[in-house]
C-alpha cells in the first residue's frame, strides 16, 4: 500500500466521524474554511516531501475537530 | 612552560577565554563549569571558584620588562618582473609600487610601514598568502605619514587593499598592521595597540571610513574599531555582489567603481537612530500595499473605531463587573477565530486556569458551559484540541508574577510558537517593583515604554487591562465611564499606549448593551477613529459569554394604528 492511499484512509475514516449539522456562527465558518485550506496546503506540500506525516495529521485532527463544533 | 604543563587547556591562541579549573573542577558539583579565566597574551589565570592564580612566568616576563623596539632596515626595492607582474595581476601598477617603495627579497614581497618617514615595521607576504612581520617593531598603522592631518582617513584591512585604494586616486589611506581576528574572538588590547599612536590623528579627523572586508571577521574589526574610534565619524563601505574587499572591487569593476563605493560609504548606524535611507523601501512597501489597514475585531459595531494591527498596546479600562476581562477574552476568540492568531495570556483574576479554560471554550463553540442546556465532553474536548494550538497560559505557577517575568514567558513563547497577542489582565495582579527614588508615575511611564519596545520588537499586539483609580457616580448615582486618564497610577496610560478603550455596560429601562468607547487610537489611518461619547454598542450573551452586534428595538410600535 503506498503512502498516499494511506493517508487518503485515514481522510476517508475521520470524515466518516464527522457530525451532519456544524455551528454556523461567524467565526466557527470562518475557522473552518481557514483550517480546511491550511490542511489543503500541508497535503499538497506533504505530497511534494515538504512536509512531515505528523503535519499532516496535525492539520487533519484541527480541521476535523473544528468540523466537529 | 605552557598552559598545558599547569594543566589548564585552552582553544584560544589570543585574548581571554574560560576553561576547567584543574585544582577544583573535578571536586565540583558541576564540574563543566568553566571558573578558571585564562588571560592568554599576558598568560596568567585566576580561578573564580578556588582562588587558584598564577602565570607563565616567561610571558610575564617579556611584559614587565618590555623589549627594545627595533627599527628594520628599509626593504630593496628593486622587484624581478614577475613580482610587478604579481601586482599587475591584482590591477596594481608599477608607479604604485614603486610609490610605496615596496620591497622584495627572497620570494617575500615586503611592505615597509614608514611613520615619521622612517621604516618602523615590515611586513612580509608571499603570493600563497603567508604573512610575517619584523620581530620587536613598533606596531603601527600602514601609511601611517599619510593619516597624519587629514580630515577623513580611510582604514583597510590589509596592505594590497590599501594600495587598491592608492590605486584608485585616495592618498589618505592606512590599512590595520595585524588584519582581522576571528569573528567570536575577544578583542585584546595588543591586538589594536597600533590604535595608540594613531590616537591623535583619528581623534582629529571629521569622518573615518572603515574599508574591512564583507567577511565576519572583517565585520568583527569593523564593529570594534568603530567602537573604539567613536561610531558619530564612522562610515562604512557596501562592496558589490561577489566582491568581498577593495581589490577584489578593482579587479572586477575598476578605479571608478573604487571612487564609487567610497563617496557613497554610509554612516556607521548609531543606535535608536533610523535614516530615512535605512527604512525607505520599507514605507514604499507599506505605501504600495493595497490594504495596510488593521484586522477586523469580528464585530461591524467596533470595526469603524478600533482595529487591530501587530506591534500595539492597547490598554482596556472599565468599573469592575462590567465586562472588560469578558470583552477581552471575546475578542482574543474571535482573533483566533478570524485570523488564526496565538496568544500569551496572564490573567490572575482567571485562576485556576480550568476556569478560564471553560469561559474561552464556551465562547469559541458558542455553547454554554453550565446550565442544562451545556456543552457535550466531545464538542469541548474539540474545541480544547484546536485552541491549545492558539492559546498559552502564562504567569500561572508564579506567586510572584513581574512584567519582566511576563514579557521573558512572551518572548519564549514568541520564539517557539509564533505569538500574535499578549494579554496582561489585570495590571494591579502583577507584582511591581520601583527602582530607587522612583514613584508610580515615572515606574508607569517607563514599564509602558519597556512593554511598547517589546511589542514591536516582537511585533505583538499587547491588551493590558486596568482598573479605574476611582469610579465617579453620575447624577443618577450610576457609575459614570471612566477613561484612561482615571486608571490608578498616572496620565501615561492614555500618553504612552497606542489604543485606550472602554468596555462599559449601559443599563436603563429602555436598553440593556456594552459598549465599547473608544478614547484613542495612535494610527487612526489604519485603526479607526476613537467613537467620542458614541460608543460602540455589543449584546452580552450571559449564557456562552460571547458579544453579539446590539441590534435596537424600536421604541415606538411602528405598524400601530393611531
């Protein structure tokens, strides 16, 4: 198994956790989206070795547990 | 006998250096403590943890006796071709050489170093670089006669930099006799000894332009020889990329590029002193940035009066009770929130952080944290795991807290997480210690000026909140809104922050709302303009503790019939 399909398992089963209705409040949207594109990034710069598993993880953890709220 | 026969061990060749105490270190606790000082030019050494003293007796020696200074006979100066030839290559013409009355001798190219047009010194090089000088000479400068009444002399680092100046059409130019130390090395006394006969020339002269190579040593004898010539006279050269000393300049660009870079030398930066050149391109960036206003406090109420931006101190006042520490932390939530930002907060009046914890999480999942209707385990242990990465508590484990130790907790915490915000809340918490003779207003006035230096030096944005000196009743016998001019201690809280702001709860029978008064913004070009007697107004949610935009009923039944 290489390491991308990997780390897409991990994306597939933590978002399968995730709650149907998140808080709409201002500041939560907007964190989410922020946490959402910041995890976007360190997938990109993860996928060109820029980046270590433990970033990815870390950001995939904040924007989940954001989605969570 | 050498250091090593006493058992001491040093790296050093020159200067002062810290080492093991062969009597005592290995007795000791911690025995890498270096606590013996080894002087290694005078070599003697003095053990601060066991009194141990003593010196190499010869060194000592040849310094309490000094040895006679000789005088070295003038070099030949009758050079084989190559040798013009050498010069040549290194863009140096004969009538240079012969002008300088170079010498040679056995493959070693000699300077001779006239003062008072006698040969105190030569220094001998060959062309792979080694160097030595005549044994007992006086140390002087290079050129020494042609510093001699000028109002600008020009220092080099060494002789064929000299001589590329000289080149370049500059008679006043010397060079230094010994080149540069290493950049980490201690600057000994002997090693600028030329300094003192040059004293009055250089005390003398108007400007002094420091030509060192762009290397770290030559930055090392840059920074010490202006330090000790007096930085108010000091220039200093910028050499083009890929040149790292005057020859180097004329052998790649020319005389002209010489000339070039001496007339445009800079004055030697003095500290606390900008020039508009230093910061020039710095303001046009800011002039060209299409938005270089501060960030948005998350409510459109405050937004038009106070805005955040880094490198600030805001000071936040109110009657206690009335929501300041609430609005505070509001705030920082929806910076959090918003931009991302991380901040350091110190709020005693919080203790014990769980506490506090819960009243920041309550407002970041926009739950309550009591009451029936509470948040879940999960939803705060969520909310806890993202804003552990934007949250630092300090302060927390002191009794005595100081603003030194805040600002010392800030920094480290800056340099390890990147922090954005600092919150001090409240002032009177911190334990304040006034220097001798000093009363609350100038302790105040300089403890501001500390924390606005460390704010933009760290660029930071810090909120200190303080208390009114005294709440003053209206005629209703309600308080009335204190500004910072009534914070206990002195008119510097309104002087000398950048932001002032008020966080007062109005209450009556026809409205119920925060407001924000906003006494004073430093920038208003970029923060706002301060909401004179207008403040603005925010709904308090009692239950998740969050502030809401105040939105007004309407007094009066508009779909009525009359």
């Amino acid at each position: 198994m290489s390491t991308s399909r990997n780390l897409k398992q991990i994306f597939l089963q933590k978002i399968k956790t995730l709650p149907d209705q998140q808080s709409q409040e201002r500041g939560n949207r907007i964190m989410r989206n922020r946490l959402w594109l910041e995890f976007d990034k360190v997938w990109v710069r993860y996928n060109n070795n820029k980046a270590l598993f433990q970033e990815w993880e870390k950001a995939l953890n904040n924007w989940v547990n954001m989605e969570t709220l | 006998m050498t250091f090593e026969e006493n058992g001491i061990f040093i790296r050093a060749t020159s200067g002062q250096e810290k080492s093991k105490c062969p009597k005592c270190s290995h007795q000791r606790r911690k025995e890498s403590d270096p606590c013996l000082s080894v002087n290694v030019d005078e070599g003697v050494w003095h053990c601060h943890h066991c009194g141990w003293k003593g010196s190499l007796n010869k060194k000592v020696k040849s310094l309490t006796i000094p040895k006679p200074i000789v005088k070295p006979k003038p070099p030949k100066t009758d050079l084989p071709d190559e040798v013009y030839q050498w010069f040549e290559d290194r863009c140096i013409t004969r009538i240079v050489v012969e002008s300088e009355k170079i010498g040679y001798e056995n493959r070693w190219i000699k300077f001779p170093f006239y003062k008072n047009g006698q040969v105190v010194n030569i220094k001998s090089r060959t062309a792979d670089k080694k160097f030595r000088q005549s044994k007992n000479a006086e140390k002087c400068f290079y050129r020494f006669d042609h510093m001699v009444g000028m109002e600008t002399i020009i220092i080099t680092e060494g002789e064929m930099d000299a001589l590329s100046l000289v080149q370049s059409g500059f008679v006043n130019v010397v060079s230094v006799p010994d080149g540069a130390t290493a950049p980490n090395s201690k600057p000994s006394d002997l090693k600028f000894s030329y300094l003192l006969s040059a004293e009055e020339h250089l005390m003398n002269a108007k400007t002094v332009i420091l030509c060192t190579d762009s290397d770290g040593a030559g930055q090392h004898l840059r920074e010490e020889l202006s330090r000790r010539i007096g930085r108010e006279k000091c220039f200093r050269v910028t050499y083009p990329d890929g040149c790292k000393d005057m020859n180097d300049v004329l052998i790649q660009h020319g005389e002209d590029k010489v000339q070039d870079i001496v007339s445009n030398a800079h004055p030697y930066p003095i500290d606390g002193v900008v020039m508009i050149q230093d910061v020039e391109d710095e303001a046009i960036d800011l002039l060209l940035k299409p938005d270089h206003s501060g960030l948005s406090t998350g409510w459109v109420a405050v937004d038009p009066h106070y805005l955040v931006s880094p490198s600030e101190v805001t000071v936040i006042t109110g009657v206690p009770n009335m929501g300041k520490s609430e609005w505070m932390d509001a705030l920082m939530i929806n910076m959090v929130q918003l931009y991302g930002w991380k901040f350091g907060i110190f709020s005693a009046e919080n203790f014990p952080v769980k506490h506090h914890l819960l009243k920041l999480v309550s407002k970041f999942a926009d739950q309550p944290f009591w009451g029936d209707d509470k948040m879940s385990e999960e939803t705060a242990r969520a909310s806890m795991s993202v804003l552990n990465d934007h949250i630092k508590f300090i302060g927390t484990q002191e009794t005595n807290v100081t603003i030194e130790s805040i600002l010392e907790q800030a920094r480290i915490l800056t340099y390890r997480y990147g922090l954005n915000g600092l919150v001090i809340d409240p002032w009177n918490t911190l334990e304040h210690k006034f220097g001798d003779g000093e009363n609350e207003t100038n302790y105040i006035s300089r403890v501001l000026s500390q924390i606005s230096a460390f704010a933009k030096m760290n660029e930071l944005h810090i909120w200190i909140v303080a208390h009114p000196r005294k709440m003053d009743n209206g005629i209703d016998h309600k308080p009335l809104v204190p500004d910072p001019y009534s914070i206990s201690g002195s008119a510097n809280w309104f002087n000398k922050t950048d932001n002032a702001i008020t966080v007062h709860r109005h209450k009556s029978d026809e409205e119920d709302y925060a407001g924000i008064h906003v006494h004073k913004i430093r920038f208003q070009y970029k923060n706002g303009k301060p909401n004179f007697g207008k403040p603005s107004k925010l709904k308090y949610n009692l239950k998740n503790g969050k502030y809401y935009e105040y939105i007004e009923e309407f007094k009066t039944d508009i779909f009525a019939e009359n």
